[in-house]
C-alpha cells in the first residue's frame, strides 16, 4: 500500500515519481530527506486554478521549507513569499525571488531586519502591533523609503487546529485586535513614510474544513468597509495560509469549494486576494527516509516494542511536539530470504536520550531488520525544524525530478556542527583559569590536524 500522489509500488519498493527510493537511500544515506518536484508544482498549479479568475497572488511560507533550491521553484513557478526574518528575505533573494513578492510578517521584527527589508524593497510589511508600526515609520523616515503597510488583524475566529499552530485567537499572540484596527490604520495613513495597501490575517495551521477561514474573511471585509468609509482604500486582502493536508485518514481540506467561496466573497470587489500557503504546497510530497537499527520486541504481550531508527526527534520533531501523525510505510523488504516476522505493533523510537523521541507509535509493521522505511508528509516543517541535538549532523536533502534525483543540501558533517565554536577555543589564552579543557584541547586540536591534511 502506497500513499498516492508522487508515490507508487513498482517492484515491491516504494517509489517517488520515476525514482526508487532505496536507491536514494543507498546514493545519499539515511536520514534523508525527498521532495517530489512534481507534487509541489501539481499542488502550487491545483490551488491557483482553484482561485481561477479572481485577481490573486500566492506567497508561499517560506518557513515551511526554505531549501534554496524549494524556493527557486517557486520563484520559477512565479509565487511570491511569505517570509518572517531577514535570513528568510536573504534566501529568496539569493534564490532568485523577486523582493517585490515578498510579504514579512511575525511579531518581533527586528530594527535591522526592518531596514534591510526597506532597502531591497520589500512587497508589504503585516504589521502586528502598535509598537512596531511605529518603529517601522521611524525606520521609513530615516532610510527616506516609504513603507508598504498591511495590519493583521486578529479575527477572533477558532481555526480548530492544535493550539501551538493556532493563531487567531484573542488569546494568541498574533495580529491586532479588530477593535484596535481602525485607530492603527488612521495613525499609519497620517504617517508620510507609510504607504497604507493592505489587511492580513492568519488564523492557523493545518486548518481541515475553509469555515473558520472564511468567517475570518468575513470580519476582515467588514473591516475593509468600515475602512473604506473614512477614506482608506486598501488594494489587498491576505488570508494567510493554514489549509491542511491529509497525514492519516484526515479529510482533504477541500482547495476547490474553498477558491469557489473566496471567488464567490470577493466578486466585484476592487481587492486582490493573497494567500500565504505553506504546508499545503510542500508537505505531502516530502518524505524522510531512515534506517532500522535495531529491534526491541516485548516479551510480554501487552508490553511495549520499539523499532529503532536512524532518524529522531532532531530530524523530525512534529509528533514530539504536537502529537503529530506520520504515516510509516516499508520502502523495501530486507534482503530475500530474511525469515518472515509477523507484523506486530512498534513504536518507531530514534537514537536520542529523551522518551519523547519518536517517530510514531503503535505501527503494525512487519520489520526483520534493516528496513528502509519512509516518513510520509515530511515535506513540511521537517527539515526545517531540525537541530543538532545530541550532537547529531542534520540530515541531506534530495529533489526528485521526474525520473532523476539530486542533492540539495548535504548531510551536515561534525566539523560543520562545531565550527562556530572552535574559534573561541583558538583564542590565544591569557590566564591559566581560561585554559581550555581537557574535552576542548582535544578538538582544537583535532582541527588543527584537520586543517593540516
Ligand atoms: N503565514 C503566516 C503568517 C504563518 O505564521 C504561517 C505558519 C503560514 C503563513 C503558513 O501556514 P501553513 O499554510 O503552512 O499552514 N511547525 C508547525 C506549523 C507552524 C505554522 C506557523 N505559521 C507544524 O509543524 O505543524
């Protein structure tokens, strides 16, 4: 059983378009992480069709999957982006996007992220509070660039999501009050550095059904009018993203009656729509491949099995932290002749010192040893959520395209991990009470070595 989409049994080893993904595995080693060129741009075409003739734009959410080479894709497919910090700005722009499409939003904006923004000349600013839309005036005053401004606005609206990725609520940190709009919108407009353009919102992640969604249209068009009446014409309104994808046996949030209800909402009115999709574009054609280790069968029948992998909770930390559901799948048998174990229940566990770290649990696998297995709907706030805990080198990156693979980004070494922390290690020492210790004397002077080779 495959999940469809870029994926199909050919041979009996799962496949990602025209590639094997054991061969993958054996070309870059495991953890890795794939992405179906063909799904991202099947999904990107499918949600812009949705939307057919209404004037729209999508600015996909770089945080959801900021490899370079993902986001020249969607500059190559004409998307704008979502970005929330200037090292996401830095990416597009050295990925090719156009500063132009670029949206920035997230409520800690630093000052010189908001320069920076203001020199390459940033699309929009959604503005999430008072305070920063005046250190944003401030900042367009000095620079003498006009700033392009949205306010999100917080619609009060329940996404019915996991409360870590819902945001429009009152209680969220997110956005500002409908009540507090009006007054921040007519201080921005009296202000000669801000160019008043537009209103956003976004009220969640992994949102199943468009209701609360376009409840959330409805309060901001209300806004829109109420705008309108004392002389504030916008010419955009942002939805944000959210739409969910399947992981399990959720129901396809529906990008078709959802593009028809917004085409329906916005007919004749002179607004542009945006959108800001993440996850829906990428997750569902990325997986992470690993590697089974070892086995841990119970010897009790109630008691507990683990499958231990190659990946962990650093490569992939969605069900640690919101109790999220990937589905498992067997990319090939082990080796024929390998004695047939009925399958049994598994948690599929990872090598960190920590009981959170898991993959998944209670999977009725048949595993022997050695299996390859996939991490379904990995494409998405996988990689990017990564870290190096317990020392542990962040995985390689692989895009599919068609029938071909190739890198794009390669498994991070040790010396990577440990490079910003050796030049403090090399400063000559002054007293014997900064001497390095004994651990740090021996990986400077292992670098040493290293840089003499
Ligand atoms: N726009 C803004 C302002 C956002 O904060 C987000 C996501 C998006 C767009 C894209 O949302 P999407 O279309 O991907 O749902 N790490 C979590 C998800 C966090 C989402 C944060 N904001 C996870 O793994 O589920």
């Amino acid at each position: 059983m495959s999940k469809g989409g870029p994926f199909s049994r050919n041979n009996n080893r799962l496949h990602m378009d025209g590639c094997d993904l054991s061969v993958i595995a054996e070309t870059y080693g495991t953890p890795t992480y794939v992405y179906s060129r063909n799904d991202i741009v099947h999904r990107y075409e499918r949600l812009d069709a949705a939307l057919g003739s209404l004037d729209h734009a999508l600015h996909y959410a770089v945080k959801a999957n900021s490899n370079l080479s993902i986001l020249r894709l969607f500059a190559d497919l004409g998307a704008g982006f979502d970005i929330v910090s200037a090292g996401e700005l830095e990416r597009v722009l050295i990925a090719g996007g156009d500063p132009k499409s670029v949206l920035f939003s997230g409520v800690g904006k630093r000052r010189e992220e908001i320069a920076f923004a203001l020199k390459v000349g940033i699309g929009c600013f959604n503005v999430e509070s008072g305070a920063e839309l005046d250190r944003l005036a401030d900042q367009a005053a000095l620079l003498q660039r006009p700033a392009p401004v949205s306010i999100r606005v917080n619609p009060n609206v329940d996404a019915a999501t996991h409360p870590y990725i819902s945001t429009g609520l009152k209680d969220n940190k997110f956005g500002v009050p409908q009540e507090q709009a009006l007054a921040l919108y007519e201080r921005a407009r009296d202000h000669a550095y801000l160019d008043v353009i537009g209103i956003d919102c976004h009220i969640g992640s992994q949102i199943a059904e468009s209701g609360p969604l376009l409840d959330a249209l409805q309060n901001l068009l209300a806004l829109v009018d109420r705008l309108a009446e004392v002389g504030i014409e916008l010419s955009h309104l942002d939805l944000g993203g959210g739409l969910g994808v399947r992981y399990h046996n959720e129901t396809e949030f529906d990008v078709e009656s959802y593009g028809a209800a917004l085409r329906r909402a916005l007919t004749g009115r002179k607004l542009k729509l945006l959108l800001e999709p993440g996850r829906f574009l990428v997750a569902t054609g990325g997986v992470l491949l690993t590697r089974l280790q070892y086995l841990k069968p119970s010897d009790t029948l109630d008691g507990k099995s683990f499958a231990v992998v190659d990946a962990a909770m650093n490569d992939l930390i969605r069900p640690a932290l919101y109790q999220a559901h990937h589905d498992i799948e067997i990319v090939a048998a082990t080796a024929a002749g390998a004695e047939e174990q009925a399958p049994r229940r598994w948690d599929i566990v990872g090598p960190v010192c920590e009981s959170g770290d898991f993959l998944a649990q209670n999977r009725t696998l048949a595993l022997h040893g050695g299996e390859l297995l996939a991490v379904h709907g990995a494409g998405a706030y996988g990689m990017v959520q990564a870290s190096n805990y317990n020392s542990r080198g962040r995985a390689a990156e692989v895009l599919v395209e068609g029938d071909s693979h190739r890198r794009i980004r390669r498994r991070e070494t040790l010396r990577d991990q440990i490079e910003h922390e050796i030049d403090d290690l090399e400063r000559p020492v002054d007293s014997p009470a900064d001497a390095p210790t004994h651990t740090a004397s021996i990986a400077s002077a292992a670098t040493a070595q290293e840089r003499r080779a």
